[in-house]
C-alpha cells in the first residue's frame, strides 16, 4: 500500500528548532516530489515549499527562506522538515504530501503537530 | 489571506446538491490546474479533484469540478452527512508558489 507516515508529535520552547520526518512506502520514492504544508488551529493550509525526492532540489517560499530546511534520505525513502527559530506563531500541524502526476497532492501524511510553548 | 477566495461556509441539505467556488486570478486559476480537498475533522487532507474535473480513483462521481476563466467550483451532488468537512481548492501560481483557498465549511443540515 501507498503510504506517507510522519514523525509523532513535538513541543519546543521558543527559539527552539524541530525537524520532522516522513517515511514513503509502496511507490517508487525517487519519481516524486515532497511539499510542506502547515495548518495552525482552526487556520487554512498554508504551503511550505517543496524537495524533490530523486534529485534532492528544494523550494522554500519566501516567508519560511532561512528558517527551513528540506533533506531526504533515499536509503531509507524518507523526507524531513528541520523548523528553526520556533515561536508560538509556528505551533500548527504539518502535513507531507506527494505531488502527484497532475499538479496535485495525491497523498498525504497524517500529520504531525508541533507546539511551541515556553 | 489566501490568494485563492473560497466562501467560509455552505450548507445544504441531504440530497441536495451544493457548490463551492474558487476565486483566483490569471497568475493562478485561468492558467493552471485546479485541485479540491476534503479534510474531515481530525484528518488529514484527501484530494478529490485534480486537473480541474478529474477523480483519482476511489472518489465518488458525486463530486465533480469545473473551471471558467478566474474561477472554479465543486459540485456535490446527492449529499451526505459523512460529506460534512472542511473544503479546499488548490493551485500553482505565477509567483512560484502553491497556493490554497481559505477552505469552505460544508454542513448538511
């Protein structure tokens, strides 16, 4: 079966940084792209940018450029999300989704919330 | 703010048929594709439409979508109380950047 299965959930003080993973199983890792998404409570969904899995090439937007960093590690078919410079404005849930063939996000992680409190 | 404009709520009711708009922009909308997302309570985004009117497999053809110029909609049809959830619509811009709707509240009342 497809699936993206995320880290468990974090709580950093503020100034803290926190890094979550996203494990693909059941596809072919390298032919797709990791996005970032991000919904606080009761919010929208708010993109993050992106890492291409095979290649390793990311896309910040720039409200997160220099805050957040994309990697992956094909040997284990896994992306992770590193978040630095926490504060309360960055406690929300975070969502992996694989872009699909059709500019669109065909499959989601469950989620993973992160709070920040000091 | 999101760039794309989606009405807060809507509401309809059981087999009635409901639609959602998606107001975007020609940096958005009138040149790309759209897609929809259904988030129930407590879950994680499920994409329902992709390429403006197309269903991955699994998805009800009770849901359908459309595009003309700057905007979009999603239709359901035959509603459902396991259709109450919180709605999405979905495009890239020009600005190069994915952008979201605000989301639509759907009760069936």
């Amino acid at each position: 079966q497809v699936h993206l299965v995320q880290s468990g959930a974090e709580v950093k003080k503020p100034g803290a940084t926190v890094k979550v993973s996203c494990k693909a199983s059941g596809y072919t890792f390298g032919n797709y792209a990791i996005h970032w998404v991000r919904q606080a409570p009761g919010q929208g969904l708010e993109w993050m940018g992106w890492i291409n899995a095979g290649s390793g090439k990311t896309k910040y937007t720039v409200r997160f450029q220099g805050r957040v960093t994309y990697s992956r590690d094909k040997s284990t078919r896994t992306v992770y999300m590193e978040l630095s410079s926490l504060t309360s404005q960055d406690t929300a849930v975070y969502y992996c989704a694989r872009e699909g063939s059709f500019d669109a996000f065909d499959l989601w992680g469950q989620g993973t919330m992160v709070t920040v409190s000091s | 703010q999101s760039v794309l404009t989606q009405p807060p709520s809507v509401s309809a009711a059981p087999g009635q048929r409901v639609a959602i708009s998606c107001a975007g922009s020609s940096s958005n909308i009138r040149d790309e594709y759209v897609s929809w997302y259904q988030q129930l309570p407590g879950t994680a985004p499920k994409l329902l439409i992709f390429d403006t009117n197309k269903r991955p497999p699994g998805i009800s053809d009770r849901f359908s979508g459309s595009k003309s110029g700057t905007s979009a909609t999603l239709y359901i049809t035959g509603l459902q109380t396991g259709d109450e959830a919180d709605y999405y619509c979905g495009a890239w811009d020009s600005s190069q950047s994915w952008i979201f709707g605000g989301g639509t509240k759907l009760t069936v009342l």
